[in-house]
C-alpha cells in the first residue's frame, strides 16, 4: 500500500510559500533551502525555533510537513487497525509545529475531540497550523487552545499525550505525559531516540499503562532485553506530489519508502492477540535461508525459511501476522505454512 499526501494542502502550502518569497516551482532553490535544514537537523544540534526563519519554514513546508504528515497517517492507521481511536478524547500536543499530527487525525480518525492544546514554543508555528485549520476548515477553531510555554496543563480521563517528532529535541521525556490515559508517540527511526522510546514503553507498563501497538504483547521489548543497539521501526511505501519529487530531484535522499518508530499506549487494556505478532524486519537474504524478525513477546525471533523450501512470501513490515503452531528452532521459527498472510491495514483487527 502507498500512501499519498492530500491534494488538498497543495494550494495552502502554494499561498504560504509565497508569502515567505518563494514558489512551489522554484524546486531548485526549495531543494537547497530543504538540504541546509536536513544537515541542521542531522547535526543533532537543536536550535529552539525553525520557524523565525523564512528559508526553513518554507523547506519544512514543502518537505518535512509531507513526510511527516504520512509518517503519522501511517502509525494512526496501524493503531486504527487494533481498535487505539476508539472514544472521544482531549488531544495535548507537545510540540505541534505546523499541524501534521494534527491534520494527519482529523483526514484519517473519526472519533470526536472535546477540545485540542497545543504546547508548541514557536508562536509562528502556531500561527502557521492556525492557517492551514482555517483555510481547511476542518475543525472547530474554538475548541483549539495554543501554548508557548512548557506549562502543565490540567489532563484528565480522556487525555490524550501525542507527540510527533519532538520529543528528541527535548532533553528528557515529559514526565507530566505519563498521567495522560492514552498516548501517541512518533520519533525518527534513529538508534538512540527510539530506544529512549522503547524504555519509555517499558517504564508506562510499570505505571498502569498498556501497550497497543505496534507491540501486540505486554512482556519486556525484546529488542531491549535480548541487544544493546538494535531498535523498532516501521518502514511503509508512498505516493509523493508531483511537485514533492521535482524537489527531490536536486536532494541527495530520495524518499520511495519513509522509516519512523512509534508507540501506542493506553490505561485500558487492548484486545488480547494470542498468536499474533508483528513483522518488525525487512527479509533479509542468509547463507542457506532467509530470515525476517518478528515480534510476539519477550523472546527475539525470526521468520526462517530454509532456501530448499523455495522463495519466501512477501511479508510487509509493520503488519500484524497470525501463527498458530510452529516449530522453533533456537530463535528461528521454521517449517511456516505456505499460506501465510499478513492482516491487511484496511482490515480491523478481531482476535
Ligand atoms: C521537528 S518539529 C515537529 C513538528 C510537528 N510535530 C511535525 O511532526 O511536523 C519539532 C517541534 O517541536 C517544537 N518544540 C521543541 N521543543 C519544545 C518544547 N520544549 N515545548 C514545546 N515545543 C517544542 C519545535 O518548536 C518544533 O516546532
């Protein structure tokens, strides 16, 4: 499945660009504006607000904006998927920058809001989301509250923590969010910032949290137990504008599939998934098989397919898998049904 970014943002991206002195065309002078703040951001050194200035706020806008937007539409649906949306709720936002999170929910989750605060230090970020809502008109602008001070807000039942791509610039995890019933957390795929995740995870279970997804257990991550650097990601395919990959063109990284690790939580416990897990790994090609890791409790196991059995299925990751019995050798679980199938994303999730 590719995922696209909306047509509909397009023409809003277009207006805000040219208020900032650029056009959605000049895809040249984009790409170079869209390089210089991907090695700001790669060089970890986090400055306090992008978005006093024209030039980045224009390369987010055509750039990071899409792909996060897609990010987080991918990681909602998959929590959709196991039933996560599922009554209204108060959405806080740490870190809220132009919106994505955000429109990313209103275009794909159809549960109802009571009100939204966004917790975002950058008043021109917020002055930006106010403009995409308003011209979208997508959501009661009224129920909408904007903070730029890191204050803690008053949550209750039907809080809602979600955080994407933020939490990374702060200095540690916000300590408030933990009394928050649900949360929803997307990071960048990178080593250190998604095993920060992973031990978040194991520190919610400890406090009367459950975890939705993409874990279908509540054991330890067996990623954190059983390796010291490796760490949990999610890897989709998609559909850019046509305009998107005339900036590409000048870019060095070239975007047909998105990485990005996430993290569902809640209070109330998920659906039970015996015998369900989760792809986690690419397949990868080995000496005499092939291998694909999978997730379904604390232990660290693999899809293995010995080469005699002939080419492997094609198992997206990401998705949720059935496996009744199977033999286990050491960490490998062999001798697979031909039939495997993975659950598709547009099918919910039943045990
Ligand atoms: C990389 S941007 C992500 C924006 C948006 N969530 C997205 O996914 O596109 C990170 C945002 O976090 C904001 N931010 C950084 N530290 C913050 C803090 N301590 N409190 C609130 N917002 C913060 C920055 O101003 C920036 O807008």
């Amino acid at each position: 499945m590719y995922l696209k970014f909306p047509v509909k943002y397009t023409k809003i991206i277009e207006k805000l660009l040219s208020q900032l002195g650029y056009k959605l065309s000049d895809s040249y002078t984009l790409a170079s504006l869209v390089l210089e703040l991907s090695e700001h951001y790669n060089s970890r050194v986090i400055s306090p607000n992008i978005w006093t200035s024209s030039q980045r706020t224009a390369a987010y806008l055509v750039y990071f904006f899409p792909l996060n937007y897609l990010r987080i539409t991918r990681a909602m649906l998959l929590a959709k998927q196991v039933g996560f949306w599922r009554e209204p709720r108060h959405w806080i936002e740490l870190g809220s920058g132009n919106g994505a999170a955000f429109l990313a929910f209103l275009d794909n989750i159809s549960i109802d809001l009571t009100g939204a605060d966004f917790i975002e230090l950058s008043k021109e970020a917020n002055l930006l989301m106010y403009e995409f809502l308003k011209q979208l008109n997508a959501f009661d602008l009224k129920k909408c509250t904007w903070h730029n001070q890191p204050l803690p807000l008053k949550v209750s039942q039907q809080s809602l923590f979600i955080s994407s791509y933020a939490i990374n610039e702060l200095s540690q995890f916000p300590l408030w969010a933990g009394t928050c019933k649900d949360h929803f957390i997307i990071e960048p795929s990178l080593q250190e910032t998604t095993r920060q995740l992973m031990n978040w995870r194991q520190k919610m279970l400890e406090s009367h949290h459950y975890a939705w997804a993409p874990c279908t257990h509540q054991e330890y991550c067996p990623l954190i137990k059983h390796s010291k650097k490796d760490w949990c990601f999610d890897r989709f395919f998609i559909d850019p504008p046509e305009w998107f990959l005339e900036i590409e063109k000048f870019l060095p990284m070239k975007n047909t599939s998105l990485t990005y690790s996430y993290l569902a939580l809640s209070k109330e416990p998920p659906l039970k998934k015996e015998k369900w897990g989760r792809i986690i790994g690419d397949t990868l090609k080995e000496k005499g098989k092939h291998r694909q890791a999978f997730c379904r409790s604390s232990e660290r196991e693999f899809l293995s397919w010995l080469k005699k059995e002939g080419q492997p299925p094609q198992l997206p990751r990401g998705h949720l898998l059935y496996l009744n019995s199977v033999m286990k050798k050491g960490s490998e679980l062999r001798h697979l049904p031909n039939d495997l199938e993975t659950l598709d994303l547009d099918k919910p999730f039943s045990p």
